[in-house]
C-alpha cells in the first residue's frame, strides 16, 4: 500500500460500504425470517399435487434457503469489511502520529510510488558552521527508526488490505449462483482459515516428510477447520486433485497396519480430510470446478505410493470413495461421479463386480476401520447416504437399482447400498437426527416400489434381506407406513390413512406384503417395520382425535379400521416369523430382544413416519404431529416407543414381555392388540374425549384380531401371484 493512499486516501467511502452492507444486513434477516416462517412454513403445511407438488415446493424451499445464505453472506462481507475499515483508519492514526514527530524531528517523509517511501533529515542553514561537521538535524539512528516504523505500519495496513481483498473474492466465488453459507465474525477469522489451509496444503504435498506427530498437528488443524468453506476450498485446489489423491494413498501406505494411537490418528485423519473434501465440494469457484472434473477425470488412474514395491496400487476411484464415507457431497458432483461409476460397475455384469474393483488391486487398504476401501461403490453409497438428493437421483433408473441389488450377492456392499437407498426414499440423511422427514417425492415413492419389487420375486429377492440389507429395509417400511397401509386399505383411504406423500397409492399391495414379509426374517428388520407401525398407529390415533374434522365420519370407524391396520402389517411379520422357511433364519429370539432395544433409541429419532406437517391442536401445544427435531416424537407414538424400549408386560401376563416372544403367533397378536389398545387410550386422554372405554377397547381388540386374520389371506394371495 502506497504511503499517501493510507494517508490521505478516502476511507469515508469504505465506511459508507460498511454502513450499507450493515442496513441490508437487517434488512436480508427480515426477509430470511418471512420467508422461513411463512413462505416455507405454509407451503411444508399445504396439500400439493400435481405439478405444484414437485416443482412449486421445491422452488419455494430453496428460495428460502437462498434467502437465509443471502443474509449469512451479507453478514460476512459487512463484519470482514467494517473490520478492515476500523484497522485501516487505526494505521492511518498511527501513521499520521508517526510523521508529526518526524516534523518534530526535522524529518522529512516522502512518498515515492509503487509501495516505497523515503525518510530524509531536513538539512540545517547554519551547518557551514558547525564545529562537529554535522549538516542535518537529526543523525541517522532517528532516521532509521522513523523509516521501520512507518515500513511495520505500511505492511500491516497492506497485508490487512490484501487479505480482505483474498477472503472477499473467495467467499463470492463459493457460489456461482445465488448466495454462500460461509459465516465469518471479522477478516482475521477469515484471513487465518486461508493461511491454515495453505500451510497444510504445502505439508501434504510432500507427506512422506510428514512424522507422526506432524500428522497429528496437521489433523488437529483440520479437524478446527474441515466445515470451513474458505479452508476447504484453498487447501483442495492448493493442494489439486492429483495431489489430494496421491497424498492419501501416501497416507495409506506409510501407516498400513497402524495399531493403537497411530490407528486412532490415522482414523480421525480420514474423517477430517473427508469432511474437508465435503465442504471445499460446495465452492463454485472456478479452480473447485477444475478440482471436481479433474478428481472424476482421475478415476483409472494408478496411484502409487513413492516408495511402493508394486506396480499397481489403487485406482483414482477407490481412493476418492473411502474419503466419501464421512460429510455430504455436492449433489452436482455426486451425480457426475457417481454417473461414471455406475456405468463401470454395470459393464461387468452383477456377478463380476467384485473381480473388477479388487483383484489386482489389493496392494492398500485405503480404509483405516471396517473394510479394506478397494470396492469403489461402498465408498460412494456411504457418500449418497449423507446427501438424500443425490441418493434419489442415483436410484431413479430401475435397471441401476436392480443391478446394485443384483450385486450384493457377490460383494460385501450391502449395508452401504442399505444405508443409500434409506437416503433416497426417505429424504432423511444418515445419522441426521434433528431434521424433519420431507414429504416423500413422487420419485422416492417409485424408487420404495421397485425395491419392494425387487425383493418380492421368488428366486433371489428374499436373499437380499440377507446381504445386509435388512436393517435398512426395515427402517425404510418404517418410513413408509402411509403407504403401506393405504395400499391394504386400497383406493380412497386417505382419510383415514393421512400422509403427505406425492404418491400415496403408489405401492404394490403383493409387492409390499412380500417385501414386509422377506424383511421379518432379519431381527433389525423385524424391529424396524414393529417400531415404525407403532409410531404411525400412535400418530394417526393422536391426529384423529384431536382432529376430527380429517375424517367425516364416526370415531368408532376410524378406531377399527387403524386396528385392522395394525393387525393386517404386523400379522403378515408374525406368519413370516412363525413359518418354518424363514424361521430357520432367524438366529434366536435372544437376537430379536436385542435388536428391539437396539432399534428403539434409533427410533426416537425418526421423523414423523407420514404425519411431520400435521398440526395438533393449540391446547395441545400446536406442535407438528411426530416432530423429532431434537429428538421429539408424538406424546402418544413417544409412548408406543416407551413401552417397547422397556418391554412392558402384558396384562393378565406379567412374566410376558411386550412383543419379546413374538416368535409366538398369538403371543405376537396379544402384543400388537395391548399395544394398540394402549396407544388409543392415551390419545382419548391426552384429547380429553369421553368414550365408553370398555366398548371402545373391544371394538380395537376385534378389529386387529380381523387385520391378523385378513394378514394370513394378503400372505397366500402374494405367493400365489408369484408362483
């Protein structure tokens, strides 16, 4: 910075910048707040269909979103730019104290262009005749001293300038279109995210200088900042796409085999790297773009550790996907990678997967836990599951989803796949436990009907349930209790049946008693599909009664026919429990107990199951039925949840647990009949509604020993359509 610029230059005109972006600021959260509580809040409560349902919500939900980056964005740019501002008036303080004592001093400062100055001792009119020879005011020391000062003020006011100018480019450059999320409190928290990400960029290039206890301070460093948008960004393009793979499979190969500490330095390093890669993923600037294309770009390349024996090591695609088990991906870079992947796992048929990705390349294990990392799609389902819209994306095509499908017989990506498709159906990222199930898209119902469909065929489709998929397609008919029940219930039961679905007849009746059927034989699954019918009984039953203008009729049928529902879907995973095939699955009911307990926290953080937008009464506290933001649920579904988490007794049958000896069938059908009678009976109390219990309760207990009954029927009629 040129002397006189500091000195005299205008700063007023940046303050009146400061004071503008402070006024939008405001003026951006007013409109974040309007478009959150009322743009978005009504169109999450309106009934959509049709075109509206699929293009209208989404454009509203993303506009409020837009309005809410808008405002972080404003916010940064005007605390980055009020605190350049406010130093840059403190150097121009300092520097103007500066030259008045070199005044003072018969010093003279001189701006001289281009960042350079001079400091010059005023020349003294009687110094002819001077005894001590001296022809200035002021020796050398003073001048010197004068000269560093004001350098040490010019630097601090350059590097301030500059590095408002770097932060400020960056964060407009994170989005291409519309407005970034990157919330910074002044320019040095800013400044010092850039700096971090390129010092460590600079220590990754070279990793094999890198100790142990370099790693660490590089990983604690990274973990500080891995959600960072500015660090991201620069240490990924700093560091390109061929680096940032090399320098993994350097990581790998140094530290194969790590054990104690190590292991647990190496596990959090590829954690925070894949975090890292997460977020810089997002950044629309122009060198991210390269990173992202150059990164698909090095999917068959072979990369090799330095120092390696080996002539193969592992390829551009296994490397990038054991980084992409932790964090969300960019949709957009998701689509293009996972596009590339698909086609090569496709081209070598459902039983030759596993040959592609492994043999020949088993030189590293790319991951520091479960798995070795050379299968390249396990990576990436772990990666879909993290992001919902790029999972639904991925399975839209029928013939991907049944080849993915097809694979888990030869391969050990069951689980992933599992955890993958959950995302896809349910809009629900893995492990999100505070955010509120979306509507099911049209899309996402398809895609819950051709897995359904995938496992009702007679010869392999029940082994999938066995390939590790069964935890998830439990959780998955969980979600989909809405329209598992409107398709036992058939057309027009909506009204009793309430959802928010785009399709909520969109599934086979044959498919889903098949697909209920196959996943009873996995304990986790068996849980799933119990918890999620219990949650969605619970929750109709609050809704209804609190609500009695959803149904134009009597309470007494809309208590039958949520009874029958309940015995007609847990009827159907009682017969499959209770039948000799699949029985002989089944490893105990020691494991099923477990698995009950196990899923019962996990369940309580599930979203809604098809009634997150129902509003409750005011008296009741106005919430959104089955909320579990924080872990909330319904007071009557909440309890549902309690009772099978405690294993409450039966009545009449203390020594009798709750669903614990369901391989029992009537044992099975006394535990969903309790259950659903309890369940009716908090929701006529917590409504405060006056029914004869003793005629209401039997009407219940009828009503699912019908559905139980009518289960057995849906069971034969399936097998039969697919013999």
């Amino acid at each position: 910075m040129d002397l006189d610029a500091l000195r005299h230059g205008d700063l007023s005109k940046l303050g009146e910048a400061v004071t503008d972006w402070q006024q939008m600021t405001k003026k951006l959260a007013d409109l974040q707040k309007d478009a959150e509580t009322n743009l978005k809040a009504k169109a999450d409560t309106a009934r959509w269909a049709g075109v509206n349902a699929t293009v209208s919500r989404e454009f509203i939900t993303r506009t409020a979103a837009e309005f809410a980056d808008a405002h972080t964005q404003a916010d940064s740019i005007a605390k980055i730019l009020s605190d350049t501002h406010g130093e840059l008036v403190s150097f121009r303080t300092q520097l103007t104290a500066a030259i008045t004592r070199g005044t003072q001093q018969n010093l003279s400062v001189i701006d001289t262009g281009e960042g350079t100055f001079t400091v010059t001792g005023n020349t003294r009119p009687d110094w002819a005749s001077d005894p001590s020879g001296k022809s200035g005011a002021t020796d050398q020391k003073a001048v010197d001293a004068l000269r560093d000062e004001i350098q040490a003020i010019l630097a601090k006011a350059t590097q301030a300038d500059n590095s408002a100018a770097t932060v400020l480019r960056l964060l407009v450059d994170q989005a291409k279109y519309g407005f970034t999320d990157a919330s910074y409190a002044d320019r040095d928290a800013a400044a010092k995210a850039v700096a971090a990400a390129e010092k460590l960029a600079k220590l990754a290039k070279n990793p094999a200088d890198m100790s142990l206890d370099d790693i660490k301070n590089f990983n604690r460093t990274m973990e500080t900042y891995n959600d960072d948008p500015l660090f991201a960004e620069r240490f990924a393009t700093r560091l390109g796409p061929k680096g940032t793979l090399q320098f993994w499979t350097e990581m790998t190969s140094a530290h194969a085999g790590a054990r104690g500490s190590e292991l647990d330095t190496m596990k959090s390093l590829q954690s925070n790297l894949g975090l890292t890669l997460a977020t810089a993923s997002f950044s629309d600037s122009e060198a991210m773009q390269d990173w992202k294309k150059g990164v698909v770009a090095e999917r068959n390349t072979n990369f090799r550790a330095a120092d390696s024996f080996s002539p193969v090591g592992a390829l551009g695609s296994q490397v990038i996907s054991s980084l992409m088990r932790e964090g969300q991906y960019d949709t957009e870079f998701l689509d293009d990678y996972r596009k590339t992947l698909f086609k090569a796992d496709k081209g070598a048929g459902d039983s030759n997967t596993d040959a592609l990705w492994v043999k020949g390349y088993d030189a590293l294990d790319l991951v520091f836990g479960d798995g070795n990392g050379r299968d390249p799609l396990e990576g990436l389902f772990e990666g879909l599951s993290h992001n919902p819209e790029a999972a639904t994306h991925a399975f839209e095509s029928k013939s991907d989803l049944n080849h993915m499908l097809g694979t888990t017989v030869y391969t050990d990506r069951g689980a992933s796949l599992g955890h993958a498709l959950e995302a896809a159906v349910t809009g629900v990222a893995a492990g999100d436990s505070t955010s509120p199930a979306p509507p099911h898209s049209a899309a996402q119902v398809e895609i819950m009907a051709n897995v359904m469909n995938a496992v009702a065929q007679p010869d392999d489709g029940a082994r999938l349930v066995t390939k590790g998929l069964g935890d998830s397609f439990g959780n998955m008919a969980a979600s989909y209790m809405p329209e598992i029940s409107q398709a036992f219930a058939g057309p027009n039961s909506g009204p009793i049946y309430v959802t928010n679905s785009e399709a909520p007849a969109g599934l086979n009746v044959s498919d889903v008693t098949r697909f209920l059927s196959a996943t009873s034989a996995d304990a986790y699954g068996r849980a799933g599909i119990i918890y999620g019918e219990s949650i969605y009984t619970g929750n109709l039953l609050e809704a209804h009664l609190s609500d009695p203008s959803l149904f134009d009729g009597s309470r007494e049928k809309v208590l039958a026919d949520i009874g029958r529902n309940s015995g007609i879907i847990e009827g159907i995973v009682g017969h499959s429990a209770a039948n000799a095939e699949i029985n002989n699955s089944i490893s105990g009911e020691k494991d099923y107990n477990s698995a009950l307990k196990a899923k019962g926290d996990f369940a309580k953080t599930w979203a809604a199951v098809g009634l997150t937008f129902i509003e409750v009464p005011e008296r009741l506290g106005g919430a959104a039925m089955g909320a579990v933001g924080g872990g909330m649920l319904g007071a009557v579904a909440g309890s549902a949840v309690d009772r099978l988490i405690d294993g409450q007794q039966l009545d009449g049958a203390k020594d009798e647990a709750l669903y614990h000896s369901s391989q029992d069938l009537f044992r099975m059908r006394d535990s969903v009949s309790q259950q659903t009678q309890w369940s009716m009976e908090d929701a006529l109390d917590r409504n405060k509604i006056d029914l004869p219990r003793d005629e209401i309760k039997d009407t219940m207990r009828q009503a699912v020993n019908d559905g139980w009954k009518d289960s057995d029927y849906y069971l034969n009629r399936a097998k039969e359509q697919y013999e």
